[in-house]
C-alpha cells in the first residue's frame, strides 16, 4: 500500500478571525491544521480558532467510527508555533481535551514572559476565572507538555519533527515534518529581511513537498506600513519556494481586512511567479503520496445546491495556459439570494416565498420553490415598485402550499 498523509486546513487567517461576509471564501477561523502522517500518526499545527471544527470532526469520529475502527481515544501531537491569540484561542473551544480517553502531547517553546511551562500556562490561563466559565479540572485529557527550541529535531510515531526559529515579535517557531508520504513545512508568522532567520527557514524548507507562509500582505504593505509587523507577502513566499525547491507553495495567515478578492490577486500574482502556488481556503485538503501533491477544495459553503440544466458559454485558460471557449451545461447552481422588483412591500427579516421557472415550460423539475428572507427593501424606478432583497433559506417542495 503506498504511503499517504492528508493535511486539512481549519483555520487560515491570521490576527483575528473574520465573519465579513467578503471573506467567507477562504474562511474566517485563524490558523490551524491537521497532519495525518501515515500509519495513524496525527499533528495539530496552531490552536486558533479553527481548532473547534477540528475538534467537532474528532468528536464524530469517535461517535460513529468507520466500520473498520474502533472508538478508543484520540491521540496527537500539538505543535503551537507562538502564544499570539490567533494561535492559541481555539483551546478552550475544542471538545477532545474535555475527553478522558483522549492524550495530547503538546509542543512549543520557552517564552522569555512566561518563563518555563509556557504552553501549559497559557493552557490554562485561558481557562482562569473570569475568562472562561470552565473549570480547568475538566480538561480530563491526558496532557504533556514538552519544551522545545529552534534548531530542535525528533522523532514521534509516523514524522520526523524539525523546529527554527523565525522572525516574529517575540518569538515564533517554524516546523517541519518529514514523512514517508513527503514533507511538510509550517512556516507562518514570520519577517524576512534578518539574515539568521532567512537561513532558518531557508534550511528548513530545503526540499519541501509543501511549504505553508506566512503572506498576510502585499508586497508594498511590507515596505511601507506594515514593515516590523512580523509578517510577510506571497512574493517572499516565492522567494523562497524557489531558492529552496520547494515543490508547492500554500499562502497562508491572511490579513483580516483582506477580502477574498485580495486574496485571489495576491494568488494570481504569485501564480504569474511559481506556477505551484495555492491559497489556502478553510477545509482545503492536502494529500501527500510518494512525494506528489494532491489539492481539494471543500465543498462551497455559501448557498444551497441545486440541479438544473440550463446552457451556458464559458471561457477560461486551460491547464496549458492557452485561453479557451466552449459551449457548455450547468449542471447545478448555488442559490444565495435574489433582487426582485415587486408591487407590494414586505417587511424586513419577513419570510417570502419564491418560485422560478427555470425551463419554458411548466415542468416541476424546471421550477425553484425557495423559502427566503427579506434583508433589503427600496423604492423602485416607478412608482409603486419596490426593490425586494432576498436571502433563501431552503428549498421546498414545489407542490407544498403557501402558508
Ligand atoms: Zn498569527
Ligand atoms: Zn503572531
């Protein structure tokens, strides 16, 4: 059987999570991932936000197991590259550790505030009185806590871990895990521009499979504003995907008040650079056999699905870089919302019921029957006509009757 890991991204931004709906896209939790190594070994890299969705998947696994699995606990190494809130505020959120079948062993380093037990006592700082409503004595999971630095390497079951140091208001580690499926490295958080930390993460990229960095900004964020942030851009990330013949370069850590549309310029750009390059999007899944690279997106979380036929012309650029147009089928839609013109005016947050003919004629399955709710309502051109915003809630059964 070949060798696979499968790395999933549950939280890709950086500093603070978002809800704007104009970063729904690429995702609002901040940074987390999943490593499964092959042969079971499993890694948590970072504790935000995104931590939680982790913890819900954990906790149906262990609910309802594969046929072939059994229900005993979960195991896993924690690797938490720094103490910034995006990096560790998913902690007290995430249903495992509450779990006495369950052990963690947990990874990070000395803090110079902290002093020794860094991690354990930003643990359980976070659920002190008054900021958490949660005794820590409910934190049944087994628990150890290692003190590594940068420079650090060792083995755990399925990977072989390496630490440096990187550029980052105090202090941040970068990781890389060497698997038998390929390697991975964890590189966020981090200013170029210090020669020493350059050559760390240079050295520990050396190679990579997949190298996750830090690209919070653009380019000319960095050299003006930002510069000193602890933060860096997808033209660094190239950089240094190049100089180290890295095979994939993922850009992480995005900036709070990047909408989606930043991101995909920061990703097209650096496409234009390092063919090789993804923008990583929560639920993105990574899957790492024999040293190639396979990359899934999560299903589109925005809307309802719904199957239709309908014809379209679409154009694009194919995989050879040649633009092409054809004639195509939808297949489907995602349903959002709609703008309607009315006579009537309904009130906000009031429920409308809309029904769409989709084909010319009035077969049910060219119908949409759409429960939504009223979110916008202006007056019109004329008079009389109201301009009706709507967001659909679901989908109902064209035959049910308006009640
Ligand atoms: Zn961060
Ligand atoms: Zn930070």
């Amino acid at each position: 059987m070949p060798n696979v890991a499968k790395l999933t991204f549950w939280g890709v931004r950086g500093s603070t999570p978002t809800v704007e709906r104009d970063t729904w896209r690429y995702g609002g939790n901040t940074s987390c991932l999943e490593l499964r190594a092959p042969g079971g070994g499993r890694f948590i890299l970072d504790c935000g936000t995104g931590l939680r969705m982790l913890g819900k998947r954990m906790r149906a696994e262990q609910e309802h197991p594969p046929a072939s699995g059994k229900t005993s606990g979960v195991e896993a190494h924690v690797l938490v590259t720094h103490y910034h809130w995006d990096h560790i505020q998913g902690m007290p959120f995430f249903h495992p550790f509450f779990d006495a079948r369950n052990r963690f062993d947990f990874y990070s380093f000395k803090s110079q505030q902290l002093g020794r037990d860094s991690l354990r006592q930003v643990l359980e700082a976070q659920l002190a009185s008054p900021y958490f409503p949660v005794d820590l004595a409910k934190m049944t999971a087994g628990r150890r806590f290692h003190e590594i630095a940068g420079g650090d390497a060792w083995d755990v079951p399925g990977a072989r871990v390496t630490a440096a140091w990187l550029n980052h208001p105090q202090g941040c580690l970068g990781y890389r895990l060497d698997t038998a499926a390929g390697s991975v490295v964890y590189a966020t958080d981090n200013e170029p521009g210090v020669a020493e930390f350059d050559g760390n993460l240079l050295k520990l990229a050396d190679g990579a499979d997949a190298l996750v960095y830090d690209a919070q900004f653009s380019p000319e964020q960095l050299a003006t504003t930002r510069r000193g942030w602890g933060h860096s851009t997808w033209l660094e990330g190239v950089k240094i995907a190049r100089q180290a013949r890295v095979k994939n370069l993922f850009l992480f850590h995005h900036d709070p008040e990047s909408s989606s549309q930043v991101v995909d310029g920061f990703l097209y750009a650096a496409r234009q650079e390092f063919p090789a390059t993804w923008a990583a999007i929560e639920g993105m899944c990574i899957t790492l056999c024999d040293q190639r690279v396979k990359v899934a997106l999560p299903e589109a979380r925005l809307g309802h699905r719904r199957e239709i036929r309908l014809a379209a012309m679409v154009s694009g650029q194919s995989e050879n870089g040649m633009p092409f147009e054809e004639q195509a089928t939808v297949r489907d839609v995602s349903l959002l919302g709609a703008y309607l013109s009315l006579s009537r005016r309904p009130p906000l947050q009031s429920e409308v019921r809309v029904v769409i003919e989709t084909g010319g004629n009035s077969n049910p399955s060219n119908r949409l029957s759409l429960r939504g709710t009223v979110v916008r309502c202006e007056p019109g051109s004329k008079a009389n006509e109201y301009g009706v915003g709507v967001v659909f809630l679901e989908e109902l059964d064209p035959d049910t009757p308006l009640d």
